[in-house]
C-alpha cells in the first residue's frame, strides 16, 4: 500500500439508510485495516455538512450528488469544487403525503406516481394550499417532487414554494402540521408509516431516471493533497458495501 498522506479523518454524514456503509466500515475495523483512522461525525442538516466539508472541518462525508454539480457552477453560493470516487446510493427517494391528505385524496396503493400526482394537483386547483418539503435545494428529493408533480401539471411544479427541512425532522414537521409531504431518503418515509401519521405515494425510480442519490465527496483540493488517503478511504468503504 502507498504511504498514506493523511491518517486522520472526519468524515460527515446525515442519518439516513444509504449513509450505512460508513457506519459498518467504522463498526468491523475496515477503516483500520486500510490505515484510516476515522472518525464519523453525525449532521444536523444537508447545508451543515456541505459548509463544513467545503471549508475544511470535515474531510469527506456522504453528500447528495446534486450539491457536486451545483458547487462546480458556484450555485451553491459557496463555489469550492467536490469531487466523489463512489456512489453510495441511487434514486432511493419517496414521496409521502400526510395520512389526513392521502384519505381526502382517496390515494390507493394501487395508484401509479403519475395517478397520484394528478390528485394531489386537482386538490391544489381547487384553491386549497398544500405544504411540501424536501431536504435540500440541491438534491434529487427537490427534483423528484417537482417532477412528480410535472407529471399532472408542468407550470405548477415549475411555480409552487417548497420548504426545505433536514431529514430527521420531516415526520415531525408533518405530523405537527407545519407541512403536509416530504421527499426524502429512508428511513423517514417508513418511520412516518409506522407512527401512522404518512403513506407512501411514490417512488423516485417511477418519476426520475437512475441517477446517483448519494456519494462519497471530498473537495478537489483535498483530492490532490491526499490521493493515498482518499484510494484507502475508498476502498474502505467499498468493501463494507459488498
């Protein structure tokens, strides 16, 4: 193995289902046995992550593909380039509407992404507002709702607000009843079901293409500084996915 430039690492993540390949790296040593001494580091919010991966406070984290794209253009506000060596996840994303929303829409479980959107839409014409969240401005959960709802009506999908909320936040927020749907990575959709306050009405792979959910990223920087680190990092990880 080439000597490593940095033994030391933080690496971020948000608690969700694709983040699992760290945390069983971590749990049986594989981290250590590439070299790697890490710690993870447990985030509050999507923004949280990317700030303290772009300026330096973590060294890699499980970020969504989307903020990749968006640093290289700068929308992120912030333009520091991230670069990523692996996939952790692909289009995992859900839509679930509250339970009180899905019975006044009739929603079955039969009904297809585009049945179900054209429900919702029909229910927002008939001048009734309705909340809806994603994690992140940069993301496939942002993409996929407005998609989703594209599927009944392109220029209210285009117009309508969304919130943005951090992902372990989205039950509550729906069962409080500041928002009334989410999209969102597992396992939040399934937690809304089993507390019995949100139904599943769609999934990502039925609205959007097979794209990448979430990555491992650093920032090209950190890429040219520490190539050695980032391959064992990697590698690491790989083989807690297999």
């Amino acid at each position: 193995m080439n000597l490593l430039e940095k033994t030391k690492i933080q690496l971020g993540y948000i608690p969700l289902l694709d983040c699992i390949a760290l945390l069983w790296a971590k749990q049986r040593g594989f981290f250590e046995e590439f070299g790697l001494d890490v710690t993870l580091v447990k985030e509050a919010s999507w923004a949280s992550l990317r700030d303290r991966l772009a300026f330096g406070v973590l060294d890699a984290a499980h970020c969504l593909s989307a903020m990749l794209p968006a640093a290289a253009i700068a929308d992120d506000q912030i333009g520091i380039p991230l670069k990523t060596p692996l996939v952790l996840s692909i289009n995992r994303a859900y839509i679930s509407l509250s339970q009180s929303l899905s019975y006044t829409l009739s929603i079955q479980s039969t009904d297809s992404a585009q049945i179900t959107a054209q429900k919702l839409v029909k229910h927002i014409h008939q001048q009734r507002s309705v909340s809806l969240a994603h994690v992140f401005k940069h993301s496939i959960h942002h993409y996929c709702l407005r998609e989703w709802l594209a599927l009944a009506d392109e220029n209210l999908a285009h117009d309508i607000m969304l919130k943005t909320l951090p992902p372990p936040y989205l039950v509550e927020a729906l069962s409080s009843g500041h928002i009334e749907g989410f999209c969102v990575g597992e396992p939040w959709n399934t937690q809304g079901e089993i507390e019995g306050v949100s139904q599943i009405v769609a999934s990502s792979r039925d609205i959007i293409p097979a794209i990448a959910d979430k990555v491992l990223a650093v920032t090209e920087e950190w890429a040219l500084k520490y190539p050695n680190s980032l391959t064992a990092l990697t590698a690491a990880v790989i083989k807690a996915q297999k």
